[in-house]
C-alpha cells in the first residue's frame, strides 16, 4: 500500500479482515466494494481461488472486469477439478472497487483474501502526551545521584557502621575452653 504525501506513517496502521465471495452459474459476478463511512486507504489483497467440492470437471475461468468499457477483462485463474483444483495468488493487491466475473464453468468457484485498510491510529498521539507529561515532572524533581557515586556512598556508610559496631563493644577475651578443653580422648595405654 502506498501512502499519500499528506498523511504521515505514525498516523495509520493496517487492519486486515478475511475477505469472501462465491462465484457459480446463478451469481457469476460479484463487486468489491469498501465501505463508504470507512474514509481510509482500502485494498483487497488475494489469496486463493478454488473450486467447489461440486464443481463440474470442466474449465472454470475466473476473470477481473476492469471499471471502465473500453479495458479487456483480465483472466487470473483457469482452474478445473482434475487438473488444477486450487491457485494461490500471491502479490495481488487490488484497489476497490473490484468485480470479479465467472467467464466460463458453473463453479462453485471460492475467491479468499484480505481486505486491508488503513486506519487512524491515535495510540501515538496518546504516546506523545505521557511522554510530555513524564518530561515535565523530570523538570520539577531534583536530580538524583549517579549510580557510581551512590555504590561508593553506600559502601563508606556500611564501613563506617562496622567501625562503630566494633568500637561501641568491649573487648572481651575469647571464652577459655577450661582445663582439658580442646584436647582429645586419651590413647589407650599400651600393654
């Protein structure tokens, strides 16, 4: 899809829908239409043409009817159930309105795709506001300490505290272990 000069890429987002239609001899033609009230960049991007499970073994021809007279229709699928049963159609992009016409065959004969539309997208601006806001409050609150001098304050405080804790204790001799302490059983006596 391309963009119009006027609108800016922040301002759309795609949105895909499944898209549908079946051909056969009682409704051989069927138009794309987008929406009117949907005031957006529409396409209708194929996917797959494929025949009924009640399809006749013969040539269907699927063909796209251009909007103006003087254009020739242009075939983009000839599909029949022992031969060619089913055709992807990758990169086909077509800009509404589309009609799509059963030249030859009954059908049943199913054309899928997406319908993609680009639509306003006002998360951004959304975006945008909070963004400003957290700016203005960065503005108003003081700034806060670098990492690195945090660690070192942190860690003179923590020393300091030591220090305190060891000269604030008395110093009391380790505990004796009284007589005969530490010492191990006795060997036996030899004999």
């Amino acid at each position: 899809m391309s963009t119009t000069g006027s609108t800016d890429s922040k301002s759309e987002k795609p949105m895909a829908l499944i898209w549908g239609c079946e051909l056969s001899s009682e409704r051989a033609s069927y138009t794309f239409q987008a929406p009117q009230e949907w005031h957006c960049e529409q396409q209708l991007a194929l996917r797959t043409v494929c025949l009924g499970e009640k399809a006749r073994d013969e040539f269907h021809v699927l063909e796209i009817v251009p909007p103006t007279p003087e254009d020739a229709p242009v075939p983009i699928a000839t599909l029949k159930p022992s031969v060619l049963p089913m055709a992807t159609l990758g990169g086909v992009e077509l800009t509404p309105p589309v009609t799509f016409h059963l030249r030859a065959g009954s059908g049943p004969v199913y054309i899928s795709g997406q319908h993609i539309s680009l639509m306003p997208d006002l998360s951004w601006e959304e975006e945008e506001e909070e963004e400003e806001e957290e700016e203005g409050d960065e503005e108003e609150e003081p700034p806060k300490p670098q990492g690195a001098k945090r660690g070192n304050a942190a860690k003179k405080r923590r020393l300091e505290k030591e220090d305190e804790q060891n000269s604030a204790a008395p110093q009391e001799p380790p505990p004796s272990k009284g007589r005969g302490g530490g010492r191990g059983k006795k060997a036996a006596a030899k004999k």
